[in-house]
C-alpha cells in the first residue's frame, strides 16, 4: 500500500476489523459478574424493601471501550507506517552510491546514512550489488560490488569525517569497481557543497552511463564555518563564513576554556552578500588568553569548531636593559614603563645575571614572543647570534634608543634602519625650537587607530638616514616626518625601533597611553612561543595530541594520524593523516584548523551525471512506525478495562473497608506505621552515631578556654612539651603584661600556652614560641595551622635559645637549625633586621634595638616593600604587620618574674638599662601588633600641623 502517507506492512490483517460487529453482539449480551453481598441480619432488615436488579446486559461505555481495544490491536498488528517511504530505484544492474562523509555532513549524518539504508535495502530486494564509495576515505576504501547485507554493515561502520572531500577519487574508486559494467541507478547522497572537483568527478560518473541517476542535497541554512580567530588588542574578532547567497539565519558563538567552561558568547553578523560574517567578543584580554576553542552554538560540525593553541594565548616578553641598578629608582628605570603597560597583558621574564653573554641566551630559552632590548648598544657575539636566529624564526625584537645606542658606530644588522651617529635633542645642532608632537597614525601602521595625546612631545632622538624605503619601514614619526618608530622583517621575525628611551628623559610618550598600546600592538601581532620551535628554524613535525572528530569533538588521535609537519613556506593541508585538532604535547602545541582566512563556501550547483538527475532532500526521516504506540495505546485500554470490572465487581469497596473500620484493618495499618516509625528511628540514630563519631574524631575544642581566651586580651606562648622551657615561657610573658598594664592603658590578662595542634589561635595576636634544639618537630599539620594563622593576620615571635641570629643563611647552630626546619614548611616572606625607620622603633617607645637577655642579635621582620610612590614602608597590605618576627636575644628570659615580682634569670650585661630595654622592646612588640602600622603615616604630621595652624 505505498504512495500514502500511511502504509501497513500486513495488510490483509486489517480484514480483523470486520469481527468487530460480532465482538460488540457478544459484549453487549454478557452482563457483567453479578455483585456479590454479605448477608448479616441487620443488613437484610435494611434492605428488605429495596429490589435488587442484576443488569442483563453490559454498559454501553465498558463495550464502547473494549472494542477500541480490539481495534488498536487488530491496527498494531497491521504495521502501519506514517509517512513511508517510496520505492526510488528502477532498472536493473548494480547499483553506485557515493556518499558525503565529509566535515559538513557532522549534523546530518544519520539522516544520510538511513536515506542510503533504504536505497541499499530496496537493492537487495531486487537482488541487484551494491557498488558505495565515500568521498572522505582515503584510497583504502574498498568499493567492490557486494550484496546489500555487506553494504549494509559497510555504511553503518561509517562516520562523519572531520576533512574536505575527494569526490574525485571516490568516483574514480566506484568506476574501477565496476570495470565497464554500467550501473543501473547512480545514488549521490552530497552535503550539498560545492569543490573544485565537483564538476570532474560528476564527469566520471556519467561517463558509466547510468540509467537513473538520484541526488540528495541537504539544507544548508544552519551550515557555518569559523575562518579565523584575531585577539587583537581591542576585542576577539573571529571571521566565519556561509554558503553565499542564503538569506537570514541567526548565529551564535560561543568561546569555552580547556575545561569547556563558557568565558563568553557574541552573535555573527552575516549581513554582506558574500557569505563572510564577523563576531566580537568584548571580554577582557586576560580572559581571552584562557580560550581555548570557539565554536557556532548548537552546531555539531568540524567546521564549526576553530581550536586556539599558545599563539593565540598570552605572550611571553623577556626585558633586558642595559642599566644597573634598577630598583634603586624604579621610576628613572627604564624597564620600569614597559613593564607596567605589559605587565597585565604578557608574562615578563627578566635575566638573572648582568651579564649580556648568558642573560640573553638564557630568556631565549625560555622561547618568547617578543624581546625588548632597552638602549644596548653592543651586544656580545653569543647574544647577538641567538637573537638573530629568534627574529629569523618568528620573533619580535623590540629595541629602544638611549646613550649607549647612540653611541654605536658601524653596522647593526639588530636595527630596522641605518642610524646617525649621536641624537638629536632640543637645544642641539640638529634640534627643534620646541618640542615635537606626534603625527596622527596613519592607515597602513600596524598602530592604525591608535590615538595620540596631544601632550605627548618627544625632545631627544636617534635619527634614521634617510633612503628611498624608509617611509616603508616606518610605523609612526613626529609631526615633522621624522620617523618616531621603524620596523623590518627579517626572516620570519620583525625588528622594530623606538628612536626614543623606554623612560620619560627624551620624551613623555612612556607615560602616556598611547605607549601602552603601541606595546600591546606589537605584542599583539607577535606569536606566542615565537623562537622556533624546540631549535628547529624550518620545518617541524609535532605527533597528534588530539583530533576533532566529525561532530566537532576532541578526541585521542586513532591509528591513522600522523606527526604535522610544519613549513615557514606553506600550511600543512587538512586530509586524513592530518586532521584538524592539536598538534604536540601537553607542554605545547599547535592548532591545525580546517579552513584558512580566506575560504569561501557555495551551494552544489547541478551537476551532468549523463542522465536526468531526480533532485531529492533528505526527508525520509519524517517516517514513522506506529506499531509502539498502537500497542502502548491499547495496554492503558487494557488497564482502564482491568479497573472498570474491578470497580463493578465491588472489589474497590471491599479493599477500602478492609483498610478502614474493621478491627483487621486498624492492626494492619498500626503495624505499618510501627515499621514505619521503626525504620526512621533507625536511620536517625545510624545518623546521630556516625555524627557522634565524626566528631569523636575531630580535635577536642575546649569552649571554657576559648570563654576565657576571647574574655580579654591575652599574651601566648606555644607549648613545647619542655616543662622547664614552657614555665620560662609563662614567666616571661606574666612579667610583660604586668609591664604593660604599669605603663599603657593596656590590661593583658594572664598569659595562656596554646598546642598549636589543636587549639584555636585565632584568639591571639601574638604568640611566642621559643626555639630549642632538643624540642620534638611540629607535625605537617601544626606547621599549616600556623601558617594559616600568620595569613590571617596572626604573629609568631621565634626566639631562639641558642648563638647570636646574626644571619639567616650559611652555618648555623641547632637551634638555628631547628628554626630553619620549621621555616622551611612556612609560606613566609623575605625578611629583613627591622630598619631604623620601622615603625616597631616608635610604636610606643623610641628604641634603637631590641634586647633580651641577650643583646647580639637583632630582632628579623618582614623586608620593607615601596609604595606607588617608590617610598619604602615597613608594612604589608592590610594591617602592615609583620607575621613573623625572629631573634635569639632570649625575650622571655629577660621578662621573666616570680609570684613576688623579683627577676628569675640575670641578664648577659651589667647594663642595668638592659632589662628595662628588653621590656621597652617588648611594649613595642605588642603595640605594633596590636595597632599596626599607624605611626608610619607621621611623615605627613608637618603637612597636618600647617592645615590646622592655617
């Protein structure tokens, strides 16, 4: 029964309908099962003068119901299909397919796949071979005749293929295939693409003269392909294109991490006639470095997909300057203005030696993009050598002006443009009367749409002799000609030149925003890891790391991958030893993507087979077997069938009365309810002990002392297990709070010894710990307590009871030993004997140095760090306290007092002042913490005194 939209596969079992009469004749006349009722007295009295009636017949509904059952089934059994398809081919002799399994079939594959399952069965139907050839096989595809349950398994083991396809090859596969014979029915099942071989691969075809020839083509309205990613300094800008011609459709990209986390999305602009469309991603440059793909939302194609490797991401600059000393004034620097423009935007890496020699090998080692040279005149040979081969193989060198460049005579083969000996600079004999402005930048400047401030004025310069090319080298010049920036390839790298130093002595442009961006720009038009690749400058092969699949998906490589091989002269192609994914390792590696810039898609046009070809879409995926839901109809039929007897039957009564108003009936549900209740006790008190157990488990914390500890301000000391050590430590401690409550309004309460394994120390400020060779070492997990502690605000106060701390490095004693152990599982900074001018020398009283017992070792805190404004402070960010203070002078022992106040242990001098520096050192000690760094601001005090005296 075909040519319907509904078709049954057993006809003849429709003839089942015509038994419907005599199935209703036969439900109407059997009533159903009389009711069955009990008969106690009281119920027979109740009832005595009411007739009971039996129906004699059964109700119109329950018959109605029961021979739409029997239809549903009768139909189920029919096998109807909607929608079915047709019977396409004609003639007789075997049958040609060729299939497009190329990048494009992705989202429609298995609509391909079943249109040719149907074809290949209506083949086997009529005993004719099968001749199917796919147009993104290599040559190993094997396109001998078979029987359709061959091609049958052939076509199902077939997958989308992530690569353009070789529609020529493929028909040249099937005519090998069939040596002459000619084919009854040519199938073309295409992605509905256009390629250059289209049209020869067609003339193959028809030269077998066939005699019928059907060709599928697919819609292409949700057909995109991403051509290009550029993370240019202002936004993400990424080129897709569609076949040209189609009206409307809305796109979305979408771009995702490593991790397929969406970092962002921007819809494509289609709206040129050529098919090409643009999308900007208006996110941050440190959020574009994170991704790692871009692909068209809800697309499930190769094309779809554009893969991002380390050239894209963010970019490493190695900064080498030819001063010294460059932190002594950070703002006369010249690396210093460089720094702060990249310093969002790229990883800098800086030398570890002066010397020239070794320090430029050594950052080109670590393979970056850009090298910024800032006034080196001559460089050794070594360097001179390696920069050479990094610009040759991509590389960015970046040089600015200064004495030492200026300087140089001769040839630099390191600069864009022959240079003039000496500078130009107000006042000079090749000066300006004023200052230079620069000129706007101009169109074909790789600094094009760069504004410059008109207050950027350059004063000094190295010039460029003057050639007839020079204009072609120079990227941005003063408002007089003179060229301000040049630049020349080399190789497959460019030098560029800022006849200016890169600080604000010749010119004010390093200060400026504009310089920012020249910086950006340029780092931007570089390449990450722009040396060559793992010192090789022409060709490299680097083995597949993982592959897109057809649908657009990243995958392990399979067997038939092989290494990329990477030319200067010319891209790798796409095909299936080189499929689009990611080439090299985990450490590394490079995007090979599918389509190029400047690729352009079109719509199959209509191709000569040799024969009439019948245009068809691929719609046979709107069929439909309706048998499932027949059946799943007729089963709820079933149901409602099985409950309507039950409910005539009185059945539903007598379960209701059985649950409710009968003795039986309250057992069963208190029974119920009791194992209900039984199991909820159960599991709460499995819950409660494995609660109880937990925290069993867990650090016993003592509330009582947590009460007193919070109560008042209290002075501790970390318990060493040493009895005679912790009791030092207690009298020490007890003798500085009562100092401290004699002489500041401070009033500690009794000092407290803490176990740094398990109680809380988040209640002390400060807390001492004394240092001894023979004490037992902290577990891991007491040394990270402590460390979280000094992050969170927390200082710990070593004291070592062993030699002078005259040094942190070098031979050391036990003690010092010990203190070096712990301190090696500590995350702390760099530290530093406090200066002069720190704010501990006058946080309550003015000290020079910090006694104890001992008066040879200086007291070690946190190394003061510069402000913005180059000032140095003795603070951190928040509080500006040091975490850690470090000293050997026996604090505690010099603290030290019995019950009646009198001292325990003599100190090392006869000085009777020391003892009374020791505890001065100690107020201060605790009012720094205490209050933090406030007294570091009474450099504004005269600033203060004259605002209010006005």
């Amino acid at each position: 029964m075909g040519g319907l939209a509904l078709s049954f596969g057993a006809p003849f079992v429709l003839a089942g309908l015509l038994a419907l009469p005599v199935i209703w004749w036969l439900l109407k006349l059997t009533p159903p099962r009389p009711q069955v009722e009990a008969f106690p007295p009281l119920r027979i009295l109740q009832r005595v003068l009411k007739s009971e009636e039996t129906p004699s017949k059964s109700p119109w509904w329950l018959t109605l119901l029961r021979l739409l059952l029997a239809t549903l089934v009768i139909l189920a059994l029919a096998a109807p299909t909607l929608n079915p398809s047709t019977t396409l081919i004609s003639g007789s002799g075997p049958l040609a397919i060729l299939v497009d399994n190329g990048w494009a079939s992705g989202a429609d594959y298995d609509q391909r796949r079943r249109s040719a399952e149907e074809i290949i069965r209506q083949a086997g139907d009529a005993g004719r071979p099968v001749v199917m050839a796919f147009s993104a096989e290599g040559a190993d595809d094997d396109a001998s005749p078979v029987e359709a349950a061959g091609a049958l398994e052939r076509l199902a083991a077939s997958q989308p293929r992530p690569v353009p396809t070789n529609r020529l090859a493929a028909a040249r596969r099937i005519a090998t295939a069939l040596e002459g014979e000619r084919p009854g029915s040519l199938v073309f099942l295409s992605d509905g693409l256009d390629s250059t071989d289209a049209a020869e691969a067609a003339s193959t075809l028809a030269a077998l003269t066939p005699t019928q020839t059907i060709v599928y083509e697919p819609s292409l309205d949700n057909v995109v392909g991403i051509t290009n990613a550029d993370n240019s300094t202002e936004a993400l800008v990424v080129s897709a294109v569609r076949p040209a011609g189609l009206a409307g459709g809305a796109f979305n990209l979408v771009a995702r991490d490593a991790q397929s986390r969406e970092i962002g999305s921007a819809p494509i602009d289609f709206s040129g006639s050529d098919g090409t469309g643009e999308a900007r991603f208006q996110v941050p440059v440190e959020m574009r470095n994170d991704i790692a793909r871009i692909e068209v939302e809800g697309a499930s194609t190769a094309g779809a997909v554009r893969l991002l490797d380390d050239s894209f991401r963010r970019r490493r600059v190695a900064l080498v300057s030819g001063e010294s000393a460059d932190a002594a004034q950070p703002l006369l620097s010249p690396l210093y203005y460089i720094s702060r423009a990249l310093g969002p935007f790229a990883d800098l890496v800086r030398p570890s030696t002066a010397d020239l020699a070794k320090a430029i090998p050594e950052l080109l080692e670590r393979k970056p993009s850009v090298v910024i040279l800032a006034d080196i005149g001559v460089l050794p040979e070594e360097a001179r050598t390696g920069l050479e081969k990094f610009v040759e193989n991509g590389g960015y060198l970046v040089r600015f002006a200064g004495p030492r460049l200026a300087a140089t005579t001769g040839e630099d083969p390191l600069v864009p443009v022959r240079l003039r000996a000496g500078e130009r600079q107000l006042g000079g004999a090749m000066s300006w009367s004023e200052p230079q402005k620069l000129a706007p930048m101009s169109e074909t400047s790789p600094f094009a749409g760069i504004a410059v401030p008109e207050d950027v004025t350059v004063s000094r310069q190295i010039l460029a002799e003057p050639s007839a090319d020079l204009a072609d080298h120079t990227w941005a010049s003063l408002a007089d000609g003179t060229p301000l920036v040049t630049a020349r390839s080399q190789g497959a790298g460019t030098i560029v030149l800022f006849h200016v130093t890169a600080e604000a002595t010749w010119s004010n442009l390093p200060i400026s925003g504009a310089f920012v961006s020249m910086l950006r720009r340029i780092v931007s038009l570089s390449r990450a890891n722009g040396g060559a690749r793992d010192g090789q400058s022409a060709a490299e092969s680097l083995p597949p790391y993982r592959l897109l699949d057809g649908t657009g998906r990243l995958v392990s490589p399979g067997p038939e991958a092989q290494p990329l091989v990477l030319a200067a002269d010319q891209p790798a192609p796409v095909d299936l030893k080189n499929p689009p994914g990611l080439y090299g390792s985990e450490d590394g590696y490079v995007a090979h993507n599918l389509f190029s810039p400047s690729a352009r898609l079109a719509a199959l046009p209509a191709l000569d087979f040799g024969a009439a070809a019948d245009q068809r879409p691929y719609a046979n995926e709107d069929s439909t077997d309706l048998r499932p839901w027949l059946f799943a109809a007729a089963l709820v039929l079933f149901a409602l069938d099985a409950f309507a007897m039950l409910w005539l039957n009185g059945g539903l009564a007598r379960f209701k009365g059985r649950l409710s108003g009968r003795p039986a009936g309250t057992a069963v549900s208190i029974v119920f309810l009791a194992l209900i209740g039984t199991a909820a006790a159960f599991a709460f008190l499995q819950a409660a002990a494995a609660r109880a157990q937990t925290i069993e488990q867990s650090p016993q914390f003592d509330v009582q002392k947590a009460i007193e500890a919070t109560a008042e301000t209290h002075l501790a000391y970390v318990e060493t297990g040493d009895d005679a050590l912790d009791e030092r430590s207690l009298n020490g401690l007890r003798g500085l709070s009562q100092y401290i409550a004699a002489k500041t309004a401070l009033e500690p309460g009794k000092p407290m010894g803490v176990d740094i394994a398990t109680d809380e120390l988040s209640f002390y400020p400060l807390l001492y710990w004394p240092i001894d060779a023979g004490d037992p070492m902290p577990t891991p997990d007491a040394i990270s307590r402590i460390d979280a502690y000094m992050k969170q605000g927390g200082t710990v106060l070593f004291d070592v009871n062993d030699d002078a701390l005259s040094s942190l490095s070098g031979t050391v004693s036990p003690g010092q030993r010990r203190l070096r152990d712990i301190l090696g599982d500590l995350d702390i900074p760099p530290l530093e004997p406090v200066p002069s001018d720190h704010v501990l020398t006058k946080a309550f009283y003015i000290l020079s140095s910090f006694p104890g017992l001992h008066s040879d070792s200086p007291l070690w805190v946190e190394s003061m760090v510069p402000d913005a404004s180059g000032t140095a402070r003795p603070a951190r960010g928040g509080d500006g306290v040091s975490s850690i203070m470090i000293t050997s002078n026996d604090f505690a022992g010099a603290w030290a007092v019995d019950d009646k106040g009198l001292f325990l242990y003599p100190t090392d001098s006869s000085d009777p002042y020391q003892r009374e520096y020791a505890y001065r050192a100690g107020v201060n000690i605790v009012m720094y913490v205490l209050t933090g760094n406030y007294k570091a601001d009474q450099v504004h005090v005269p600033a203060l005194l004259e605002r209010l005296g006005q």
